[in-house]
C-alpha cells in the first residue's frame, strides 16, 4: 500500500512541476506566420514550447504582449505541452533512480 501511495505521490508531483514549465514556457515568444500551428493569416506573437499555446489576440490585448487573461489560449497545445515535460522528468527520475540503486548495491571494496 505505501508503494502505490508513493508512486502516486510521485506522480502528483511530476505533473504540479510539468504543469509549471510549461506555464513558465510562455516567456519563450515567437512570431508565427501563417500556417498549420497558426489558426490566423497574418504573423502572429505566440508564446509556449514546444507547442505554442498563447496566442496574440488581434484587437483585444496589447499587441505584442502576451497576457493570459487576454489572449487567445488553446487548450489542447497546453495540455500536450504539460504531457511532453511529464515525459521528460519522469524519465530523468528513473534514471536518476537506476544510477541511484545501482550506487547504492555495490559491494564495498575491503
């Protein structure tokens, strides 16, 4: 029982720190021109990685910044950003955790 409580735990706390990166990603900007990420015709400020998930909203927020509460965010993109960086720090936890066993089984040298 108190393993599946801590690899639910561990989980719990992969995704809190996969939802946080890819919430900080928004700093990373880019101007996007029309095509198939872009739902717009016109190059567009957008923000995110690897997906960009917050777009500039033409008209209603300040062009050239990127707000959340006022422009356009696609959730789909921000959920597959959140599952890409669950995927990579799970598995640099178990790597971390294999180099670890493995340290921690050898056999002094007398």
């Amino acid at each position: 029982m108190k393993k599946n409580l801590s690899r639910t735990t561990t989980v719990i706390i992969g995704l809190v720190w996969s939802m946080m990166i890819a919430s900080f990603s928004i700093k990373y900007e880019r101007v996007i021109t029309p095509d198939i990420l872009c739902p717009y015709h016109y190059c567009q400020l957008s923000g995110g990685f690897p997906l960009p998930y917050l777009f500039d909203a033409e008209g209603v927020s300040v062009m050239g910044g990127l707000w959340w509460g006022e422009d356009n965010f696609y959730v789909l993109s921000f959920f597959l950003d959140v599952l890409f960086y669950f995927v990579v720090l799970t598995f640099i936890y178990y790597l971390v955790e294999k180099i670890r066993i493995c340290f921690l089984s050898e056999q002094p040298v007398k």
